[in-house]
C-alpha cells in the first residue's frame, strides 16, 4: 500500500518543481525524476529506469556523502561539484533533503540539481534556498500523507482480522457452519488439540461432517502445508486394504505386477484420516496397532521394516465400545485411537444452526442449477427446523436440493412433505446383525451355556454344532 501511495503522490510533487530532481531510496536507486531532468540532462526515461546513482556518475564523493546521510536520524543538505552524468562536464550544485516518516517502512533521498549553467553566485544561491523551500514544503506534505495512510493501513488490518475471526467462530469454522453452543463446543475441542501431535477419534453419527472437521484439524495442524492423506475403510474389500495402507512389492500377489506405496508411507510427516475405522477388518487391526505404537510396518511380500511419522485421525460412526464387547473391535487399539476423542452433535440437537446451513444450501445449489431462490417462507422453514433429520446435514442438503429443482420464480417450495417425529426411529440393521445379537443375548442369559439343558442350543432350537459353527461366523467369542 505504501508503494503505491509514494508513486501516485511523489511523482504529482515532482512535477511541480522547475530544476530537475532526483528521489532515490535507500540502495540509493532512483526511483523518479521530473521532466526538468529529462529536458536538460541527454537521457531517457527507459534508459534511467532502475538505475543506480553511481551508474550515471563516476563521483566517490557523491556517493559516501550520501551513504551518509540515509544512516543519520537528521536531515541534511550540502553542495558538492559533480560530473553528473558521465557525457557531461558542467559543473552541478546538488542539494539533498532526507524524508522519512514513523510508522512507515519507508525513507527516501531528495536530490535537486542546480547550476547547470554557469550562473552568478548570488543567482545560484537565490535559485537554490528558494528550491529548498519548495522541497521542505513537499517533504512536510508528503510525511503528513504518510502518517494518515499508515494509521488507515493499521485501522484496515485490524478490522479485517476482526471481521475474520468472527465470520470464523459465529457462522463458517473451517468451511463448517454453524453457532450453536453445541458446534462451538467442538470447534473449542478442535483449537485444542489442532497444534499437537495426539492421535484424534471424531465420533458421530453419518451425515454430521466427521471428514470436515478431520480436514479442519488437519488445515489447524503444524502440517497444514501438506496434503492431508485419507481413506474409507468402508469402500474397500478386506483383500486391498491391507496393500492400501501399508503398499506391496512386485509379485506380492497376483495382481501386484509393481511395486506400489500404501497411504502410511504417502502420509509420513503429514496427517493420514481413516474414515469408518470401525469397518476395518479384526486381522488388520493388530497391524494398525503396531504402526500407532512403533511407528513401523512392512508392506506386503517385503520383510524390510518402514519407519514413518504419522498424525492419525480416526472416524466412525459406530460405538467401538459395543464393537469391543461384541468382539469386532481390539480393545488395546480402542485406547491408542482415543487418546483425544471429539463427539459431533446430531443435527436435531443444534437446531439453531439450521437456517445458516439452509441459507448455504440455497445459495450454493441454486448457482449450480441456474436458479434464483432469494425467499424462504416461513412455514418451509419451520418444516426444515421440526424435522429429525436421522441422515443429518447430508440429508439436508439432499432435501434442499430436491427443493431447489421443484422450485420456479424465487420462492423456496419443499419437494415432499418433512412428517416431523418426536421419537427417532433407529435406522435398519441388517439381518446378521440382529442375529448376532440374539445369540448374544441368549448366551448372556445362559451365562454362556452353549451346549445341554436350559443351554443356548437348546432355547434356540439348534443343533450345538450348528451354534458353535455360527458363533465362528459372526465373530461370536466368550468374553
């Protein structure tokens, strides 16, 4: 911003003054020069572009007088006989004045050149206070400016750094919106532990934005300048996981016809996220552990030992505790991931926080369709605010853009009608699940009698074998 001022301003002051003038800055560089200079002295503004003082004169006294006079707090004006420029032999008279201003990185010499034809002495001394003069005058004009820009410059950073930081912790943290106390509880969970090296578990259920906040952990983090490095535990087959996370050699398996790097060893030095860690199959886990606790692996068909350094965040939506019991989930790698965990509210518990996301909605989906919803009536959003939303803000935005495209003219209308719920239904489990969790509950109730009378067979109507067989399947162990 200073530049900028100094070359509008210092070039119209300038201009004013009849005898050629110089200013230079501190690497004593001229910086401008009046077309006074450029009527007298054979040179171009193309050719004095950039150039040093020393470039246009061989005059060592010049030079260390000038040298001077940037060190020194003072201003100073002396005379010094000159070959100005190195075509010409005329004597010159330079006056220098100092300016410089507080608060403003910026100081800056003020040449002005006279004598440029042998004048009487009394001539040249009139000509030269007089130059002075005017040169005081705009110098004084010039430090006034300064000040005021430099005082608007403060004024302007401060207010922006305000408004950013208050944009930031009333509606968009890190790309996530929200106000409520229940968001701004995790937001105060994220500053603290965002610049350590702990190991982070973001609990929550689908929908709520765990990868959002993993991302904005990470963009927080002494690493932010690296990429943050993630997988979905959920999207992969049991058989690739493994050479997803920790790589493989050539030949490791069928398909492996190279050598490829898993995403711990992508990840070194950076932060890795493992969405939907409660998905990740029991014989790998140990191997996960391993990493956490030593920081070291080998990938598949390799016996050589890898060391990395990596921030790990985990993310499910599943109760790890209940996966423990049941047990899909190694206890001991539940205590190395929940070093420091981080619970996402539904969005039924931070209802205030509906109209700025279904202001975002709109206004984000209504530019990608070409629609031009500017109201919202109050009946659409009173519907949005008393439903449960069991899909969370994924299914919001789902909602609010079938409305969108319902919509014509510039009024918001809902696609369907949202049934509002006062109890909130579980969503459905599959059919091994609620087996499973039968024969546990049997076994419970037997106190893990499988076999014999009032046994776990017998009240099931199963051979025992038959029980044993499925309690391999689902995983079913004695605790």
């Amino acid at each position: 911003m200073n530049n900028d001022f100094l070359q509008k301003h210092a070039s119209n002051i300038v201009e004013k003054i009849l005898n050629p003038l110089l200013i230079l800055n501190t690497q004593l560089k001229v910086l401008f020069a009046n077309q006074s200079f450029y009527n007298i002295f054979p040179i171009t503004s193309d050719q004095l572009q950039e150039k040093f003082i020393s470039d246009l004169g061989d005059n060592p006294e010049l030079l260390e007088l000038l040298q001077k006079t940037i060190l020194q707090n003072s201003c100073e004006s002396f005379e010094v006989d000159c070959q100005f420029l190195k075509s010409s032999e005329k004597k010159m008279i330079i006056s220098v004045q100092k300016l410089c201003s507080e608060g403003v990185n910026s100081k800056l010499l003020i040449l002005s050149i006279e004598g440029i034809t042998r004048r009487r002495e009394n001539t040249t001394r009139e000509s030269h206070d007089k130059l002075e003069l005017q040169v005081k005058e705009h110098t004084k004009e010039l430090r006034i400016a300064l000040s005021k820009i430099s005082t608007l410059k403060n004024q302007l950073e401060l207010e922006q750094a305000y408004l950013q930081e208050e944009i930031k912790s009333q509606y968009n943290y890190e790309n996530i919106i929200g106000h409520s106390d229940e968001i701004n509880y995790v937001f105060y969970k994220m500053e603290q532990i965002a610049g350590t090296d702990s190991n982070v578990l973001i609990l929550g259920e689908t929908g709520t934005g765990k990868e959002l906040i993993a991302r904005a952990i990470h963009n927080l983090s002494k690493c932010k300048n690296r990429p943050l490095v993630k997988i979905n535990c959920a999207t992969l087959p049991p058989t690739l996981i493994e050479s997803e996370l920790f790589g493989h050699e050539k030949g490791a398996f069928t398909s492996a016809n190279k050598r490829q790097l898993g995403r711990f060893e992508i990840a070194n030095g950076t932060t890795l996220f493992l969405d939907e860690i409660g998905e990740l199959p029991l014989e790998l886990q140990s191997k996960l552990l391993r990493v956490i606790q030593d920081g070291e692996f080998e990938r598949l068909g390799s016996s050589q030992t890898i060391k990395v350094n990596v921030r790990l965040i985990a993310a499910t939506n599943r109760n790890l505790k209940k996966e423990i019991a049941r047990g899909r989930f190694r206890e001991d790698l539940w205590y190395r991931l929940n070093v420091f965990p981080i619970i996402l509210p539904p969005l039924r518990d931070r209802k205030g926080d509906i109209p700025l996301l279904v202001y975002f909605y709109v206004r984000k989906i209504s530019r990608k369709l070409g629609k031009s919803i500017k109201i919202i009536p109050t009946n659409v959003m009173n519907a949005l605010q008393n439903y449960q939303w069991l899909g969370n803000i994924r299914e919001l935005e789902n909602v609010i853009e079938r409305a969108v495209l319902n919509s014509f003219g510039t009024k918001l209308c809902l696609a369907e009608k949202l049934e509002s719920s006062q109890t909130i239904l579980a969503a459905p489990k599959t059919l091994k699940d609620v087996e499973r969790e039968h024969i546990l509950l049997v076994l419970e109730q037997t106190k893990w009698k499988v076999s014999g009378k009032e046994g776990a067979a017998e009240i099931l109507g199963l051979n025992r074998s038959t029980l044993r067989a499925k309690m391999r399947k689902l995983g079913i162990d004695r605790p």
